[in-house]
C-alpha cells in the first residue's frame, strides 16, 4: 500500500484544556468556582480549583512543537505551546498535515481520567467542573468535527451511582468511550475485582461503549528504587498494561461482563504474546485452580473478545500480529506528547508496517478498521472514503508550518498573535 | 535436530535442601543450632531455625511427582516427594530420565537468595548457616557429579563486605554463580542504582562469577488487589523482569561494571524485544536526558553484553530470537516446580524450537551452549560429547519409573523405603 492511501485512525492523543473552557459549561452560580488558570510570579501557567494549584497543562505533556532539546518536566506556559494542543481548529490541521483522519482524545488537566477532579475536597463542585468538561469536549471539540474526533468521557470516580448517570447522561450526546482508572486499587479505590465498579460497567455494556484505561494511571502500583531516573517514569508505565488485562482476565470482570470491550490506551502491543503464552499455559497447566473461561476458550480467547490495544511505534509486536489476534491491534498517534511520531505519523508507521510484512488488508484493519469497530464509529459518515486518505488530507494542508521551534519564539508569535495569552 | 541429538543445560532448577543437610556441614560449636526440620502436631515437616518455623519445602515447590490436582499451597511431608526433590543421586537419574545434561539449582528453605537468613535475628548464625548450605552445595550436591551441576551460592546480603568474603571464598571452591535479589529496594534494602551493592558486583567480576537474580524476589514490588486470585501469584512474576533490567541498564551498574554478567533467571525471553524496542526508542527520542551507552551504542546493545535470559516455555519469545540476540538466550527446566515439563523436557522444547523454526545451530545455542559460556563452565570436561545427548542419557535410565503417583502413595512407598523420614 502507497502511503498516501492509508487511512489514519489514532485512538490515543490529548487535548491541553484551554484555559477558558469551563465558564461557558457551567450554570452561572458555579461561574466563579470553575477551574481557572493562573499566571505565577515564575510566568508558569496554573490551573487552579478549590484553591488548590492542581496541575500546569506542560512539561512533557505538549512537547509537540518543540526541538528535542527543550524537553523536560519543567512547566511553562499555554502561550509557549504549538496551538494545535489546545485550539481544535489548529488541531484539525495538524492532522491533516499529518494526515490522520479521526483522533480520540484523553483529558490533561481533568487528569487522563478525572483524577484531577476526585483529588479536590468538594465533590459536588467536581462533578460540576467534570460534567463542563464532558459538555465542552462535545460540544467545542468534537462538535465542529463530528468526522475528526471519537467523543470520550471522563466520570465521577468517586460515586460509582454518579458514575452510571454520567455514562447515561453522555451516552445521550454521543459520547463512544470513557477514560477510567487502569487500576484503581493503585490509588485507593476498590479494584476492578471487587466488583464495586460493576454497576458503572453494566452501564458501558448497556450503552455499547468502551472503557478505556490509560497508561499512567497504574503507575502508583509499582514500589520503584528512591534513585530510579527519569527513564523509568516513561519506558516503565507501557510495561504495566499486562497487570491490567491480568486483573480483569483473571478476576471476574469479564466472565461477568461478557459485552465489555476494554481499550488498553498507550499500552503497546509486544507484551501481548508474551502473556498470552504465559495465561494459556497457565490455564492449562494449573488445572487444580479449577477456573474456566467458558466453553473449551482459552484465557487468550477471551483476551481477544474484549480487549483493543494499541501501539505508536512498536515493530517486535507487529511482527507477531497473529498471535496477538488480527482484530486486537490498533494504531495512535499520541499528540502532542512525546512520544509521538507527528508531524510524520504516516512514514514512521508505513515503514513499520511494511518491515512486518502486513498485507493491505492487514494493514487497513490496523490503521483504522479496528479502532472504527470496537468503538461502534463510521468513519466515513462524514467523510467519503477517497477523502479520508493520508493523502487527500495533507493535500489540502501544505500551507501548515510543522517546523520545531524552541519555546522562546513559539511565545514571540503567539504573543503577538493574541494565542494563549493568560 | 532430532530430540535424541539434543544437548540440554537448564540454568534454573530447584533443590529441595534434605532434614540433615546443615549438621554436617557446622563447626561443632553450632550444632545444635541449626535449621531443623521438625513435623507439627498436623504431620507437615518444617523448617525451624533461631526458634522460628521459617518455611516449609512444599506445597507448590515440588509438586514434579504429583497429578495436577494434587498441586497446591497446602504444606506437606518430606516423605510425599518424588525423591529427585531433595536426593542428589535420584536427581541425577530424574536428569538423566529427561535427556538433561547439566543443572543449576536455587536454594528453597534458604529462600531463592538467602532471604530466611537475612530475616532471621542472629545474623552470626545466619551467616554460619549460610555457610553451611553454600558448603553443602559444592560438596555434596555438586561434589559428587561435577559433570551435573553448574554450581550456584548465596550470600549473606545483611552486609555487603561479608557478601564480598564469601564471594571470595565460594570463588576458591568451584562456585561459578551467586543467587540474588532482583530489585533489592522492594524488600529494604538499598536499590541496585545505590551503589551500595557496587563491592559485591566487583567481586562478583573479578571471580568471573555471574549474578543470577530469580523471579519473585520483586514480588513485593508491585501493590496487588486484595482480591487478586491465586493466578496472579504464578502469572505476573516472570511479567516484572523488565524492571529489574531497567533498574541495571539506566541505573550507573552496567555502565560502572562493563564485564558483569547477569542472568534473569526464570524471567522469560518474550517481554525482551518489546522491551528493547521501548528503550531503543526512548534513548533516541529523549535525547534531552543526555543519556550514554557508550559509543554509537543502544540500550539494546548493552542489555545484550550483560544478559542472559532463560524460558521454560516461550514460543512467541522464540520466534523473535533475532530482535532478543541469538546469544542472550538459555534453556531451563524448573525442575521440580509446577512450570516444570519435566518428564517430557526434550520433546516439549524441540517442539517450540521447531515451530519456531530454529536451525541445528541455533538450537545447540539455547539448548546449551549459550549458558555454558555465560557461566564458563565446559559441559563436556567430564562427559564426551556423544554421552551428554538427550538419547544417551536416557538409554541409561530405562528403568526410572516417571509416573505421577498421589501424596499419599508417595508416603507410602518413601516410608517403607526410610526415605524422607523426619
């Protein structure tokens, strides 16, 4: 396949929330209370919630547009940031350019999954700020690209009978997904084993939506060495989905729930093999356990019935496609953090891709079919197929400026544009 | 390769320590005070050392004569084992009834790495007992068949410069490994990345000796659900090595110690190229770190000068024997675990190593040759060539009798026979 012919669906990027976006999805009472950013003595850009500083939306969470050099964990401000981080119609673009069709987009400030939201002391005023935010991304980010973005919830974590109305109430505006807790017993919450969070699931199960739980939020799970370096913090968090899919393979999850379907967002795919190796042996081989996975299915079978992973760069994994299963791989791109391959998304993964000798057909089921399935999506709703190519995206943008610039003079020219000015 | 042509060397197998084994091997001043084996008021044999019972040898530790539903946690009787277990001269004919040439044992009631001596009170005790196993080891499991076993010892790990001596020491005595901690933080000790340990690698280097660190050992590195089932103990250890080698490659050790040789034992090989992919990629999208791996090297490249890793099973793992490196991989047999494929070792790995489709010369690499090297130990010193095959040692053990036999049976018939009578 020519690389202008793919069709580029990511299931995994994030959205810098804009600094003004709650006061417009909120009733005027709250108006005052909402979530604000807050310029420091340093020029840092603050979010601010209950009088709390909660998070900056930088670092390395906006990397984007930057040379490599100017990485790192230090905050700074929304006027430094590449806008296709926080402006939709920017981030439109930046797709083209890069020429992915769809993207689904995980929160920053609110936390990959309302962490931000179930930190703060008044719940009441959280669930407010979190129902603004689900209204905005349907609203102000999707809403002018219903071909472009696959809507993704956030849910009160706290109140798993909110958590069920929230699911219903967005259910309703078409949201397909929620972002949830890998593993929530890491950060004090009943684990998914409980069967606490069972009611929230029925209702995923009932809407046809996926529950998507993202790399990071499992990261409390793991006791590292007080000297452990920087590298640690991003090559060990991907290394960790497995605990997650164990948890729900081995707990009752998803013998209980057999509708389920679980994205495992960032977390790669060349463990897949590994462990299904290791869970099927396991099964077979620790019969006195006594479990059972319905009807001669192995423990891999039922993995596959549920569960989508997907990958940014990950060669190994794609070479043993089949044994992680055809239908369970997909693709994402990650903007603007740094792990991801924009603005040339296409080359990276085409010549991945063709190293492992996929077939066209394998290679549209990667790219977007998959992701399109599992999350209940058309993309060609909206857009015809011809247009929906890497090509005809980036054809119609060659005016966009992909050039890294430092954060110096992206703050010069937003500046002067009036661009993430707090 | 036929099977019969096979030469095996597993560097991860299991001695269950015999009821007498310490008293022989102490000054006669601490006589009295050594681990004894005492049965309980419910028959199960236990360990009981400085007035603690420490551990009992069973339950899922030697479970290689029972059928599967016999398996489990419940402790037991020295009696109910197949005597392979614990008798050096039935383990050699268990070797030789499953074509396996040579072996390297870990330690049970002493922990896989010393651990029910560092927890004991009286660490001059513990330090004499230490002793007495490493002594015990060489001279009469060892001693008596240096053609059979690759000579493994332990360390008093409570205080490095004593770990230093008695690497000295066993040195002297053939030992051509120690067994260790694999993330030493997870049980409050300092990190690997400390430094503290930074003698023990030197000296470890200058014996030309090799640090095994086996899994489970960082068991306690990750916080489970409460509820999380017994599946999760025997399925997520081997899924954790990656921490240990991330903890080793981008903390200061291998870049301190160039000539240290590390062997993952029971870690798996299939987690390594999605592994190795990650860090490649990390090192060369995070350039900001300023990491080095010395000239024009990858993380990858440097794994592969320090690592050996060793599966039981792994047939994805083996498929991509090129992206783990041809050399970093050994066999093992797990003996007389519940993992263990034991009696049908040799048809089980030429199976996978065929699927895989390994050449002749490949095989010889991870059946053997690999591991010899690693640990520089000549497997045909003693035995020729033609007499070390899977066929040869097996036409002199037609009359070992593999059948799996319930405890109960094994009782009566080690009872009868004053085998493994406490």
């Amino acid at each position: 396949m020519r690389t202008d012919d793919m069709i580029l669906v990511s299931i995994d990027d994030h959205v810098i929330e804009p600094p003004d976006m709650y006061e417009r999805h909120v009733p005027a009472k709250w108006r005052d209370e909402v979530p604000k950013v807050v310029k420091n003595d340093a020029g840092v850009d603050q979010w601010v919630f209950q009088g709390q500083a909660t998070s900056t939306p930088f670092g390395m969470a906006a990397t984007v547009g930057w040379p490599r050099e100017e990485w790192g964990f230090e905050p700074g401000a929304f006027s430094e940031l590449r806008p296709g981080c926080f402006d939709v119609h920017q981030r439109v673009r930046d797709m083209d350019v890069n020429g992915v069709l769809a993207s689904m987009c995980f929160p920053t400030m609110a936390g990959f999954n309302a962490r931000t939201f179930n930190e703060a002391v008044d719940k009441e005023l959280s669930l407010v700020m979190l129902q603004a935010y689900n209204d905005w991304h349907i609203e102000e980010w999707c809403g002018p690209y219903p071909d472009r973005f696959i809507p993704l919830g956030i849910v009160p974590m706290w109140d798993v009978d909110l958590a069920v109305k929230e699911i219903d109430r967005i259910a309703k505006r078409g949201f397909r997904a929620i972002s949830f807790l890998e593993a929530p017993h890491a950060q004090g919450h009943p684990s998914f084993l409980s069967g606490h969070w069972d009611p929230m699931l029925q209702a995923l199960v009932d809407h046809d939506m996926v529950l998507c739980l993202h790399i990071g939020g499992a990261w409390d799970i793991v006791k590292l060495a007080p000297e452990a370096p920087v590298d640690h913090w991003i090559v060990v968090p991907s290394q960790l989905t497995m605990l997650t899919a164990q948890d729900l393979l081995f707990g009752p999850t998803l013998r209980r729930f057999p509708g389920l379907r679980v994205a495992l967002s960032e977390g790669g795919i060349g463990w897949i093999p590994f462990y299904l190796d290791r869970v099927d042996r396991h099964f077979q081989n620790q019969a006195w356990i006594g479990n059972s996975f319905g009807d001669g299915k192995l423990p891999s079978d039922v993995f596959r019935e549920h569960f989508l992973a997907c990958f940014i760069t990950d060669p190994s994994g794609l070479k043993l496609r089949d044994e992680i299963g055809l239908d369970v791989i997909a693709w994402e791109c990650d903007y603007p953090h740094t792990d991801t391959t924009w603005p040339e998304s296409p080359e990276f993964v085409a010549n991945e891709l063709a190293r492992s000798g996929c077939t066209d057909d394998e290679i549209h089921k990667i790219t977007w079919a998959n992701a399109s399935q599992f999350f209940r999506w058309d993309p060609f709703a909206h857009t015809p197929k011809e247009r929906a190519t890497v090509g005809a995206l980036r054809a119609r943008a060659t005016d966009v400026d992909t050039t890294r610039m430092s954060r110096e003079e992206w703050r010069k020219r937003n500046e002067a544009a009036g661009i993430g000015v707090v």
